[in-house]
C-alpha cells in the first residue's frame, strides 16, 4: 500500500445558485479539513480561477483558519501570463496576489498556460513571457524568498516543452494535464511531455487526471466493464490510480473536488494506491476502447484519415480533439481547447482562431469526400478554442 500526493485543486469548489463568485464557504471548510486530517498539504489556485475569488477563497478556508503554515500545508497559485500584455502590469499583480492569499510568500509559483503563442509568438520572434522579461521577475522573487519553488504549467508540444526546460533550468517543476484518454492525444501529448520533464529531471504536477469530470462518469458501457472488475471503486478512482502510478517524481495530483463526497472517494483513493492487476489493466483497456469508439467521430474512423493535414496540422488530432471535447460535461470548457492554436502556430504561423479559415478538401483513400466531417471539427475548435 502506498499514499499518493493528492492535491486539492481549487478551479471546480462548491458553489451557491451556479455562480462561480459566490463560493459555498460552509461546504468548502468541511472539505478543507477533511483533506488536511487526511494529511495531505498541497493547495492549488490561480489569479484567474472562479472569476478571481479562488485566491481569496484559500485565504479565508485555509490562512485564517490555519494560521500555523510551516509544516502543516503549501500554496501553490499562478501568474496570469495569457490575460497581462505589459511589463509594468507584473509586479502589481504579484503584490495582489499576495494580498489575497491572505501570506507573505508563496510555496510554489507556476507562470500559467506558457505555450507556443505566449512563449514564441505567432512567428516566432517571441511572445508575452519573453517580452515582458516575465521570468527574471519571477526569479527575483524566488531569490527575495517571496516565493519558495518556481515552475509553470504547461499546454503545448514536448518538443517545445523539452526547449523550455533548456532554456530554463531555473525552473524546478512543471504541471501537465495528464489522464488516460490523453496519454497518447496528438495535441496533449501527455505521456511523451511526462517523460520530457523526467528526462530534465524536474518534478511534475498532474492536472486533469480525471478531465474535468468526464472520467468519473464514463458512458453506460465503459463504466460497467470497471464496476465488474473492481465494484469497491468509483470511476473516478481508476483515472487516479492511473496517474498515481507514473515513473515521475510527482510533487502532487490536482483533483477539482466540488463537494464533500468527491473529496472523501478521492482520499480514500489516494491512501491505498497499489500496481494494477492484469485483470484491471485489461479492463481499463477495455473501456478507453469503447470511450473511444462512442465519440461523435469513433477512433476507429479517425486512423482512415492518417496522412491528412489541415494546415500542416494532422486531421487525426484535430478529429481526436473535437470528439473527445463532446464526451465532456462541459465541452467548452475543455483543457484540449488549450491546444489547437499552439498547433496551428507551430505548424503554419496561422493565427487560429482569429483568422478566417482556408478552404480545403479531404479525401479518404476510398475515394470518399471527408471534408463536411473536418471543417465541421475544425469550425467548432476555433469557436471554442481558448
């Protein structure tokens, strides 16, 4: 048996009337103390989480009521690299953030959603984070004590991820979104990313292990092939197990955890984490497999367009990307939709999705004409993407 670093990630917290500012405090403590008599210490948030009240919401549900930190927990939260264009704006926010969180320095600092665009640029010749120096800042503050460990979180190619770990070694950890759908997307690239941090030797946060909800409610089939292997578990406990059991060096594994049974299933999950069985290993197999095939455009559809590009992009990830979003509850709110854009960049210097799309035609190898099934995935992502 072993104990896995589960941490609470503070983006889904109980809410009152479905509104995203107005935090369930009542509901929220209980989870709060249930997660820390647990005894597990990692708290995640972010300048932008819950319309800007999620920092405060730590403050008020965890500073105030457990004013003894050394030792006890750590706060983790997020620059707003994707909202901020200037310089000047860097420093305040910071101090802003500070003042939220109720703390006078933070554990662990990630710069957020650095990707090709933010990093890069459109063409390359560099984007917000090397423009507005934003890292020196952040080194700065890490060698003023103002933040204890720096890192940052991550949605684009390992190619690219592999680059920034070159190009910055000061870095001491990256947070990915890792699950067992997205272990091998062509946009996510989870498995080949998690072996990029481990081969620059930095510590890795998962994110999205359970992809945002959709694993602890698979489709009716998917979820009976788990229930009868293993009836002792919830869905959501396989996608965690899943993870927990990685060859990385794993700071911590982020739950959205909206209320308290979810957080009681999952700390029940994370204190008894042991190797899967070939008996479960099958299974689990077993339902990716139908996940997959129920999917507006099935994986096995999506393999006849192998050699396909819209844009220098495969169509196969762009297919796998749509499809895979409709499974969700919420499909516009994806963490894929992170990924497209950075595609595109990569691929072409096309400025998706602000630009008008080019028209293409796809053809399958049996002479089929695809392109109604491409552009409509393609039209959807750029509506949606982030």
């Amino acid at each position: 048996m072993a104990k896995a670093p589960l941490g609470f990630g503070m983006m889904r917290l109980p809410v009152r009337d479905g509104n995203p500012t107005d935090i369930d405090y009542k509901e929220l403590d209980k989870m709060t103390d249930a997660f820390l008599a647990a005894g597990f210490t990692y708290f995640d948030t972010s300048f932008v989480y819950h319309g800007g009240e999620s920092e405060t919401a730590v403050r008020r549900t965890l500073v105030e009521r457990y004013p003894h930190r050394e030792g006890g927990y750590t706060v983790a939260t997020k620059f707003p690299t994707f909202a901020y264009q200037k310089e000047s704006d860097i420093e305040p926010i910071f101090e802003r953030q500070l003042q939220k969180l109720g703390v006078s320095y933070i554990d662990y600092y990630l710069l957020h959603n650095i990707q090709t665009l933010l990093y890069d640029g459109l063409d390359g010749s560099g984007g917000i984070a090397g423009r507005t120096h934003l890292f020196d800042h952040a080194l700065k503050w890490r060698e003023t004590g103002r933040i204890r460990h720096l890192g940052f979180s991550f949605h684009s190619s390992a190619k690219l991820l592999d680059r920034i770990l070159t190009e910055h070694p000061e870095t001491e950890f990256v947070q990915l979104a890792v699950n067992y759908v997205d272990w091998t997307g062509e946009f996510v690239q989870a498995r080949e990313c998690c072996q990029t941090v481990k081969r620059h030797g930095k510590k890795l946060v998962i994110m999205e292990p359970v992809k945002g909800g959709t694993l602890a409610k698979l489709p009716a089939a998917a979820a009976d092939v788990l229930r009868k292997t293993r009836p002792d578990w919830s869905e959501a406990s396989w996608a965690l197990r899943f993870v927990s059991l990685l060859d990385n060096d794993m700071l911590a594994i982020l739950s959205g955890m909206s209320d308290l049974s979810q957080m009681q299933d999952n700390l029940t999950t994370m204190s008894d984490i042991r190797p899967f069985s070939e008996a479960e290993q099958a299974a689990l197999k077993r339902a990716l497999l139908i996940f997959g095939e129920g999917r507006p455009v099935p994986t096995g559809k999506i393999a006849e367009f192998q050699g396909l590009s819209y844009l220098g992009v495969p169509v196969t990830a762009l297919l796998d990307a749509y499809s895979t979003c409709q499974t969700e509850p919420n499909p516009e709110f994806s963490d894929i939709l992170n990924y497209p854009k950075n595609a595109f960049a990569e691929a072409s210097h096309f400025a998706f999705p602000q630009s008008d799309l080019p028209a293409q035609r796809f053809v399958l190898p049996d002479g089929s004409d695809a392109t109604e099934t491409v552009m409509t995935a393609v039209k959807w992502l750029k509506e949606h993407s982030f």
